[in-house]
C-alpha cells in the first residue's frame, strides 16, 4: 500500500520540482529605465539613472533633463549615479550625449564617474568630431556679400597654396637639372611612364579616331556645297595639328591620369604615408610629384602626335569613302597645308599641358584633408582646375603663336 502510495505521489512531487525550477530560471521582468533629478547642493545636478535603457523598451526624453538643467540657473556641474542601471545599449548613449552637449554649451562641468564602466569612452568616441549643427539653415541665409567674401577669401587661399607649390616644383626641377639629387625611384618614373603613355593608347586612339571621322564628316557636307571636296584635308589637318590634337590629348590625360595622381597623393596623405616620408629625410615633392611631372612631360607630345595621326587617317577615311578622293591627292594636299612650324609649336603645348596636368593633380593632392570625402573633392578640383588651365594656356598659346598670321 505504501508503494503505491508513493508511485501515486511521485507525478505531483515531479510536477512541482519542475514547476519550482521554471519559476527559479524565468527571467524577472525587466524596469522601465528612469532618471531622477536631485541637487545635492546648489552648484550640483545629480541625474539618477535606473532601470533597464534599451532601444526595446519606453526612455525618458533627453528634452526633460534639459529642462531641468535649465530650471536651475545656479548649476554649475552635472554628475550622474548608475548604481540602479540595469542593461543597456546605444539608448543611454544617445541620452547621455543630447545632456553632455547641452550642458557644454551652457559651460558646465561634467562628471562623468558615476556612469558604467566603457561609457566614458564611447563619449570620447562620439564625439571627436562634434556635428555641425544647423549647417544648411546657416548656409542658406548667409548674404551675397558673405558668399562673395568667403569665395575671394577662399580665392586667395588656393591662389597661394598653388603659387607655394609651384614653387617647390621648380625648386625640385632645379635640383634635377644642377645635377643635385633629386630622390626618387627610377622604377616610378618608368611605371608613371607606362600608365601615361602606353596604358592611355586605347582611350587616345578611339576618341582621336572618332573626332577625325566626325570633323571630316561635317565639313564634307558644306565643302561639297562649292565642290571643294579636297579641301577637307586642309580642315582636318590645321585642326588637329593646331588645336584639336593637343586639348583633346590634355583634357583626356586630366581626367584619366590627372585624377589619378590626385587619389594617388590624397590617399597617401590620408595614410599619413607623406608624413611618414617626411620623418624619413624625403621630400615628397621629389619622391611624388617630380616622377609624375616628367613622365607626363615626356608623354604628352608623343600622345600629341599619336591623336593627329589617327585623327587624319580618320578624315582621311572619310575622304577616300564619302568623297572619291583618292589616298595620294589626300595626302599631298594634307602635306601642303599643315607647315612644320604647327607641329613644333603643337609639342611645345602639349609638354605645357602635361605639366599644367601634373601639376594640377599632384597639388590637390598634397593639400588633400584626412578623409576618404576630402579624396573624393581633391580628385573633382585636380580635373576641374586641370581642363581650365588647359584653355587658359590655350588661349595664350593661341596669341602669343598663331598657327596662321592674323588677318590671313
């Protein structure tokens, strides 16, 4: 009888030990977190955090201890006691930050000792870089007369930045040419030599190509007008000779390699890997910008001749093609247009325009910021100053040596 009392027993005794162990491992309810304001003296606010500050759960508002900052104009110091803080996450952090800031730009002091043990550093983390706050609102209603002066401001700046660099240029140009050494790797000067000439080939050809063809096109159609077919090889080859063989070559260079020398540049400043330079006794303006600057200065004038050959056999094509021209008379009459004299001065001006290019990228990117953002506009700035400088040295190149006299 009592053995099966007790097998009867034993279900009910089972059942309670388990019921007693499902109540013992549940997890207690977590409390709302909370803040409590006291002022243990008339100098002091003391917020008292508890309970449980997830982005989970209901959080007091950062609005509400601003206030009660507000509320007593004797604070001097803000301290904090966690003593009942439960878990939390980036809730408290962000709590923490609306009443830190607030409390800074009231000029109080801030005791961070009572918060949890890594707070402090995610503060410092947080708030490195403190965000610029009302930036558009303040950009959108400054003056015409504030825009204007921060742009001459900002004009003068770039003007004298560009005027230091070029100057450190020529200086380490000097050193090269006096025969005092200029210290850089002849394997860089041969691979920017590689990228700048024959890796540029393929874009060169097929926009050169395509110009000739589209240039000899067009004035096909209006030179058959007065039947001066033959003509159509004067206009090709003045064309490219003169201007369109070396601008093209240069615009395209700005943006391929010009922009290139300036990630290049902009991201070893970012790395801190020209200031590593710099503590290692070289000067990064031999060591960078010199390789770059010559490699261009050699490349530019034989891309030059390069585009002007396709660029012809291009109108050539279309001469030949559209207009019955034959190859002979195509060519004599190319000859006897296009002077030697054209050419010479069109490699004077795409050796300037490679400087102009190099310059340009390279100076952008020394003077790059810290930031993967500030890459990216010193990328932009190297290939928009690049292409204005190209048609400002055009223009004078077009004064200064006419490809025809005036009046002609």
């Amino acid at each position: 009888m009592l053995s099966l009392l007790r097998r009867l027993a034993l279900p009910n005794s089972c059942s309670e030990v388990t019921s007693a162990l499902v109540d013992d491992n549940s997890p207690a309810p977590e409390i709302a977190a909370g803040v409590q304001y006291a002022h243990p003296d008339a100098a002091t606010l003391l917020l008292a955090l508890g309970g449980a500050w997830t982005v989970r759960g209901k959080l007091p508002a950062v609005s509400d201890a601003i206030r009660e900052i507000d509320a007593a104009p004797a604070v001097r110091r803000v301290t904090f006691d966690t003593r009942a803080l439960g878990a939390w996450d980036t809730a408290l952090l962000t709590f923490l930050l609306g009443v830190i800031r607030h409390a800074k730009g009231k000029q109080l002091t801030i005791d961070r000792d009572g918060l949890p043990q890594g707070m402090s550093g995610l503060i410092d983390l947080a708030t490195a870089v403190p965000p610029v706050e009302g930036a558009a609102e303040k950009r959108s209603r400054r003056s015409l007369v504030t825009i204007f002066g921060e742009a001459a401001i900002d004009f003068a700046a770039g003007t004298g930045r560009l005027m230091a660099f070029i100057g450190e240029a020529a200086m380490s140009f000097g050193r090269l040419l006096t025969g005092r050494p200029a210290r850089f790797r002849h394997s860089d000067l041969w691979l920017f030599i590689e990228q700048a000439g024959v890796d540029a080939l393929p874009i060169v050809s097929l926009l050169s190509l395509l110009q000739g063809l589209t240039m000899a096109f067009l004035g096909a159609a209006q030179l058959q007008m007065f039947g001066a077919q033959i003509y159509v090889a004067n206009l090709i080859g003045m064309s490219m000779a003169a201007e369109v063989g070396a601008v093209m070559t240069a615009i395209i260079m700005a943006g391929r390699t010009g922009a290139a020398y300036a990630a290049q540049i902009g991201t070893m400043q970012v790395n801190q890997e020209i200031d590593a330079l710099r503590t290692m006794g070289l000067e990064p303006m031999d060591f960078l910008v010199l390789p770059r600057m010559l490699a261009l200065i050699l490349m530019m004038p034989l891309l030059y001749l390069y585009a002007n050959l396709l660029g012809m056999f291009g109108g050539g094509v279309i001469a030949v093609l559209v207009l019955g021209i034959t190859p002979e008379q195509f060519v004599n009459q190319l000859f006897a247009a296009v002077p030697l004299s054209v050419f010479v001065t069109g490699l004077c001006k795409s050796a300037v325009f490679g400087l102009l290019v190099a310059l340009s990228g390279c100076m952008q990117g020394v003077n790059c910021g810290r930031s993967a953002a500030a890459v990216g506009d010193a990328t932009t700035s190297a290939v928009v100053m690049a292409i204005v400088a190209i048609i400002v040295g055009d223009g004078i190149f077009g004064v200064l040596a006419p490809p025809f006299p005036v009046g002609q």
